[in-house]
C-alpha cells in the first residue's frame, strides 16, 4: 500500500462524510454510496460545517446509489468503512454490503455501535480482515448533504479477534488505516482490547437509549435530573458494567460503579446541548432501532454466561413492543 | 344493629353503584357521594344493566356531591364503602373521606386495590374499625349514571390487622355486613388472611396495568400473545409471588410459579372481550394511575424485607415518567 489507499464509504450519512473527507484531505481516494442524499451529494458534494476541521466542500471521487454499483468497473477497495446503522433483525448487515467486497484482502473497518456486530461479516467474508471502530463523533445531517460537525473525531480500533493481531498483514493494516486517518487529522487509537472500549460505548447507549424512549421521549438530561429516571440509568449501567467486566476480561473501571456512573452522568448533563440518544432520533421519525446489536446482542451474552440482567431484558422486551405499534408491525 | 344499617357510599362510580344498589335492594339504608355524575345521579339515579341481577334503576336513599354535605344533618353511619381510586401520592385518602367520618364506631369498608391503603385511614382514625376489601367486579359507566355490569359481584374482606380479628364487636361488624350483602345477592367472603387475597390480586394488577401502559398501549390479550411481553409480564408477576409468599406468610400457589402464571394468563386470554387494564384506561383519559399503591407500596414492602423486584422497580420508574410527560407535570 504504497499509493494512495482506495476507500469505500458505505453510508454517507452524518457520520461516514466526516471521516470520508477527512481521509480524503489526508490524500486517500474517497468514493461514497449515497442513499437519501444521493441525488445532492451527487450534484453539489457534501458542505460541511465543523468546529474542529472549518468549513468544506467535500467532493467524494465517486458518488454510487448502490453496493453493487461501487464495483461496476471491478474496482477493488483496500478499505470499505461500514457507515450504515446495524440492523441485524431486519436485514444481515454483510448481505449489505457484499456486493461492493470483491476481493479477500478488502478490510471491512465497521464504524457501527454495539455487541456482536463483526459475526455478520465474520460469516460472509470469513477470511476479510475485520476492524471493528468505537466511532466518536458529534455530527448530523441539517439537509440533504450539509452536514454539522462540532469538536470530536476520533476512532478507536483494532483488528477482531485478538489471535490476529500479531499477524504482520494485520499489522500493516493498522497503519495504513492509522496513516490516512491522521493526514486527515482524526484522532486514532489503535486499542488490544478493543471489545473494552465497545462495551464501555454501550454502557450509555444501551442504558440511555432505550430509557429515553420508554420513559416517554425524555432526553439525557431531563433523565440525569429526574430522581427516578436517574436511579432507574444507573441500575442498567451496573448490570453492563458487571458484564463487560466478565466478557471484557477488564474491568471497566477502578472506580466504584456509582461514582464511575456519577461521573458519565455529570459528563453528560454539562454538555452544552442537551444529548438526544439517537435511539430516540429513530424512534421520534419512525425509523427502526439498533436495538438489537445494542441492546439484544449484550443480553445474549449475558444469559450465556449466566448473568442475571433483569433491568436491561425489561427495557428491551417494552423498546421492542413499543417499536411494534410505532412502525405499525404489530398489525397482520 | 337490629334495625336497617345505614351505609355512606363514597365514590358513585361503576364500582360503588353496583353494590349500593344491590345493598339497598337487600334493605339498608344507602346514600350516595357522587362528582362527576352528580346531576345525573341526583335527577334520574342509576340506569344499571347488569348481566348478574338484571335490569334496574337505583334511587339512593340520598345523593350528595360532597363528603361534609353527607353529614349536613349530622347523619352517622354504619358503614362508609370508600369506592374512590387510592390516590396517596396526589392526595391523602382518608382526608377526602374525613368529613363524613363523625363517629369512631363508623366501619371503614375500603374498596380499593393495592397494597398499603388501610395506612392513611390508620392513621387518621385510628379507633375506627376498617375493613379492606378485595373487589370482584366487571362494570363501567358508559354515560354519566348508566352503569354497564356483567356477572361478578363479589367482595372478599376481613378486619384489617388479624389481632382485632376476634374481638367480639369486630365479629359484629363482618356479620352485619355479610348479611347485607348476602341480602342483596353479592357473593361474600370473610377472610382471615386477608392480604394473601389482596396480593394475588396485585400480583394480575401491578403486572399487566403497568406493561399494557409503558409497552405503549397494548390491551392483556396483546401482551399474552406477544411472547417478548408474555415473559416480561411472566418475569414480573414471579418477583411479585415471592415476595408475596414471604409477607403474607402463606405460598400464593402450591404449584410451580410459571404453571400458576400460565393458568392466569390463560384465563385472562379467554375472556370474552380483551381486558384493558384500568391503569391503561386512566393513562388513556389522561387521568392519574394508582401507580403508588399498586407499584410502589409493594416495592417499598420488598425494599424493607431485602427482597429484590428489578423488574418491577424498572416498570414503576417508567410509569411515572410517562405519567409526567402525558399530565405536563415535568413541566414547570
């Protein structure tokens, strides 16, 4: 990988356009598949406005509408940077995007929240490198292409299943993906226990997400200063951090729960604009929940390993009813 | 007590007119306290169309729209039915009924669900004999004053705090009471381990009120037939019968826990019309829910006794805030 490296963006929502300029920026060749915003991204690009980058134009090499469509011209890809939300209940996210990987050293770098999300593309693509990204992120999508970015950008990862990470092309791989997203000025940690880091993600949105919409459509901050909502967030966390500790082989933190919650919660509410879980996003527009790799996928750890998780079964058995008469799926 | 007692009914709602009616059809003397079906009441009675005991209008002894004009004429009674909801963490019950209550010797017959409820009525008078009651009835108001009503009428009851159970004048009083309602065809039951009845009533009440809520609006049948809310409904009632078993002192059941569970929901399933929970009826009239003493008074008791009830404590949390944001109060 002496030349530029080629990039596929699956997804150029809010989230797969700021990294997909920046890698850009950084000198890397950027094509993009588009749904909602294909048409515009298509004509005028993406204008981005960030607080941490300035303002942009990002024109992507290619713009494509499909999977399939990215390989019309047998292109090969050294990277395709998964984008799109994971939605395993509704759709295999690897049938996804398997028309776009033609070939066997493509790494599949999966910037998608959640437990459990390589095993969809560890089935289809079994001998493609697998990146899993904790993404942090503070963007969206105002209109059609224009994307708001305020001060992060910073993806921790490392390659899945830790036997492969000693591997020399794995290796390898690392820095190409580390190079290129540091010409673009994103931050980059690469991370051994890379799973901690996921869990550590989920403990908030896995715990904020579906409380925000259960309890009636509150956002974080109404539910760090409600005593209940408050208390009712914290009993979620200490059942995930009890798990991740297990799973994770780490401990989340050195911290006693309570205090290590208290400091998340204090985090959170002093955030300048109140944070609206995008769990909420999706429900307020009707859009399905990621509820399954964020929510299911840990549960299902958890009774395999005989982890009592009663508080986060109860809030994902309601999220799911609730979605049921949302999206009008309970009706035959 | 020779002559025709004389019986203050506090709440002319679906409940309490059915069984003042059916008292006074047994000979006592009936006066009604109605709110909102007051004019009604007072110019035409009760239209009642009961399954059980056929057709009828009902002409109370007396209608009044408040408790202090029930005494206007210093009127003492043998028994107070309170038919209104339980409503302590709004307002004291036992202050809404406190003007009619003249004499110690009055019986306070409390028709209301959950667990906790004789507490305030203690307190406030605590040299009145009270009497809780388990209610057995399938009626509703369908306009102001006509009351819709089917095949159950039916109260089980005994002297609340079983020390007092054999004191001479307390026999009295369930004796009389019995009679009259023997007399009017309601089935009655004297209990000495009255709160097992209360609890297993809870144990239907606190399980698929709160869910059919906060699931989003789903009547019993729906989430017995939906296997996600069957198992959250199932996880619930299970914390609720052990914890039932250890405070009233005798099993709920001598079957096993999800054979019990099974036969209440096959029963509830096979009910002729879907069962809407009154606290998802409530919730949908924007009213308050008896969240506190059908939730909350038995999650305390739980709390005092080391007993853990997660699910319950997550479904309680999530009522609440769904109450606030539906009624507004979580603005300020």
């Amino acid at each position: 990988m002496t030349k530029a490296s080629k990039y596929l963006i699956f997804g150029g929502g809010a989230v797969g356009s700021v990294f997909a300029w920046r890698l850009q920026k950084g000198g890397a060749n950027v094509s993009v598949i588009c749904r909602s915003n294909y048409e515009a991204v298509r004509d005028n690009g993406f204008k981005i406005n960030s607080v941490k980058h300035g303002p942009g134009v990002f024109i992507p090499d290619n713009v494509y509408s499909t999977a399939s469509e990215a390989v019309s011209n047998n292109q090969v890809y050294d990277f395709i940077l998964v984008c799109s939300k994971s939605l395993p209940n509704i759709v295999n996210p690897a049938e996804l995007v398997a028309p776009s990987v033609l070939n066997k050293k493509t790494v599949l770098v999966l910037m998608q929240n959640g437990i459990g999300i390589e095993q969809y593309f560890e089935e289809k693509f079994p001998q493609n490198p697998i990146v899993p990204v904790t993404v942090y992120v503070d963007s969206f999508q105002t209109e059609l292409g224009h994307i708001s970015h305020g001060n992060t950008s910073k993806l921790e990862y490392g390659i899945y299943k830790s036997e492969h990470a000693d591997n020399e092309y794995n290796k390898l791989i690392l820095e190409q993906f580390e190079h290129d997203l540091l010409a673009g000025d994103v931050e980059s940690v690469i991370l051994k226990n890379l799973q901690r880091a996921r869990w550590s993600k989920v403990i908030w949105n896995a715990t904020f997400g579906p409380v925000s919409v259960v309890a009636g459509k509150y956002n974080a901050r109404e539910l760090i200063r409600d005593p209940l909502a408050n208390q009712l967030v914290r009993n979620a966390m200490k059942e995930l951090i009890e798990l991740s500790d297990v799973v994770t082989g780490e401990k989340t933190t050195e911290l006693p729960p309570d205090e290590y919650i208290s400091g998340i919660m204090h985090f959170t509410d002093n955030r300048k604009n109140a944070v609206v879980p995008s769990m909420l996003v999706d429900f307020q527009n009707k859009r399905p929940m990621e509820h399954q790799v964020i929510v299911k996928n840990p549960i299902d750890v958890a009774n395999k390993l005989g982890i009592k998780v009663p508080v986060m079964e109860t809030l994902y058995a309601l999220l799911v009813l609730l979605e049921k008469k949302s999206l009008g799926s309970d009706k035959e």
